[in-house]
C-alpha cells in the first residue's frame, strides 16, 4: 500500500482553496492531467461536491474519480476502478492558520492506493508525490498571484 502526506500553506480562506479545488475542468492549471466533468453534484450539495464524477486523462491513460465528500474544512475522492491502481482515495484537509494577518490555509493531501502488479509501489510513490507536490506549489501560487 502506497501512502502519501503532504503538506502546504496557501493564501486564501479554506473555502476559496475548496471552490478551486471543486472547479474539475480547471484542474489542469494544477495537475499535469485534463479533466472532464461527467456528473454533477448530488441534489443540495456545494457546486463540484459529493457526487460529482470527473474523468482524468494523463499519460495516455483515462480513468474516472468521484466526489466522496466535500465541504469546507476537507475533499474526499476516490478512483472508480482499480486502474490505474487499486483502491485510490485522496483526503485533502483545509484548516485555517492564524500565523500571519493574511488569511492563510493549511492543506494536508493525503493519498492511499495499491500499485499494480508490475510497477513497484516505491517508483509508483515517488511520482504520485511529486505530481501532487508540484500541484500543491501551483495552486499555493494561483493564490499568491491576486486570485483572491
């Protein structure tokens, strides 16, 4: 099993990391995929929330994640499947920091899956963590960049 957490502070209100993080189709300016939302949100929950399935296109490959849960204090997504591995979920955190005058939001990425059979779960981790490394220093500087 492949376990990942990481870890980044961005300047925005949790809420306004959540929303960005919600907007599937833009997704790409963070992530070195592209997205397509194919469902929308169950009835009554926040736009791009529970409910919501969104396919994923990178490397060549396509795959399916849906919405699990969301509001403002955490994302929770899972692949449907198990390709391109197994038992995929995301957690990502928001928790406010009071550690500077401007709103500030620290955001733990959490993600658990299984390599498949012929790609060793340590080659697989490495490049899941920088992927999402790289993503988190992006969306830190969307923020930073006046999308406030």
């Amino acid at each position: 099993m492949i376990s990942i957490s990481l870890k980044q502070s961005v300047a925005a209100m949790p809420s306004q990391v959540r929303d960005t993080l919600l907007e599937h189709e833009h997704l790409h300016r963070f992530f070195n995929a592209r997205f397509l939302l194919l469902k929308t949100q169950n009835a009554g929950d926040i736009s791009g929330g529970k409910g919501s399935i969104r396919q994923v296109s990178m490397l060549g490959s396509q795959f399916q994640e849906q919405i699990i849960s969301a509001d403002d204090c955490h994302i929770s997504y899972q692949i449907m499947g198990n390709k391109p591995v197994a038992h995929h979920r995301g957690d990502i955190y928001f928790n406010t920091s009071n550690s500077s005058a401007v709103p500030t939001t620290d955001i733990t990425y959490n993600i658990s899956c299984e390599a498949p059979w012929w790609i060793p779960s340590i080659v697989l981790g490495f490049f899941i963590k920088k992927d999402i490394t790289q993503a988190l220093k992006k969306l830190a500087s969307h923020f930073k960049d006046g999308a406030l």
